[in-house]
C-alpha cells in the first residue's frame, strides 16, 4: 500500500492521524481499486507514541465477469456492503447501506476517530462515484473503464485530502453530529 494522505491533529492529551492508502500492485496487476482508511489515536505525552486504538476500513472495487464491478467496504476483515458499482449515484446511498450493527465495528471507540474514519470513508467513496460518472462516456468494463477510474483518483487526492480534512473537522467539532 502506497500512502497518498496522512492528515493529523492534537486535541486534548490526544494526537490523532487520518491515512488514505493506495494499492498500487492490485491496481497494476489486475487494475483492482483498493483503498485503506486508517484512524488512530494516541497519548501526546507519550514517547513511544503508543496507539491507544486503530481503526481502519477497506474500499475497493473487485472485478465481475462481463458486468459491471462490485464495490466492496471491509471492517475488520469482514465484509459490510458489496453492491454493484454501476446504479450508485452518490456516496450518502452506500453508507446507507451499512447495516447499524457494523457501525460500532467501524466507529467504535473514541468518537473522533470514528470521525475521521467516517470522513476518510465517505470522501473516498463518493470520489470513486464521481470519478466513475466522469468515466462513462463509451468505455466498456472492465480494463479500459478501471483505467480510467485509477487515473482519475489520483488526479484528485490532493482534493481528497482537502475534502477529508473539512469533513473530519465539522464531524469533531460537532461532536459527530454532521
């Protein structure tokens, strides 16, 4: 995994870091889209700067045979959503889908960092959205389509890393309320 944002911040005794990775090699051997999120948090006063508690959640986009591919969500190893990428108009209609039992296995424990994993999550799915519009016109799944799609990410990380930064704030200061 290639790291393309690291975001991180102090609040209290607390320092806390927001990751956005990239897995090239999915991307290079079978143009897979595979993103992790990871949120942590730890004491400042802390020399060894031990991980008090990580979070992290998967994104990618896996190949179907002829049709349109599947976007998949894992936390902690286990699958939340799978649901074929083509119908979904916006990243609000995913998160949706997340059952309410695997929030707390997604968001559990401080609620900052479930924000940032929130954030990290809903930025990088409704990229992959917007980028998947953009690619529509006249490509054909599955190859030539993801091609683009890749390439279209990595146009807008540095966008993406401005988006999660916004979103993260407003969650944190509105106490995961927005």
């Amino acid at each position: 995994m290639s790291r393309l944002i690291k975001l991180g911040f102090e609040r209290d005794e607390f320092g806390y870091e927001l990751e956005l990775n990239w897995d090239d090699e999915a991307f290079a051997e079978t143009a897979t889209i595979a993103f992790e999120i990871a949120a942590s948090r730890h004491y400042l006063n802390d020399a060894t700067a031990t991980k008090l508690e990580v979070l992290s959640v998967s994104v990618s986009i896996e190949p179907t045979k002829n049709e349109p591919p599947f976007l998949i969500i894992r936390a902690g190893g286990e699958e939340v959503v799978k649901v074929s990428l083509e119908p979904i108009l916006n990243e609000s209609q995913i998160l949706d889908m997340i059952p309410a039992s695997a929030y707390s296995l997604i968001f559990g424990g401080d609620p900052i960092t479930g924000c940032l994993i929130r954030s990290g999550l809903s930025t990088t799915i409704g990229q992959i959205i917007e980028c998947k519009n953009e690619t529509a016109g006249g490509l054909k799944w599955f190859r030539p389509r993801m091609s683009a799609i890749g390439h279209c990410l990595r146009e807008h990380v540095p966008a993406m890393g401005a988006r999660m930064a916004s979103r993260a704030l407003k969650c944190v200061f509105t106490f995961g309320i927005a």
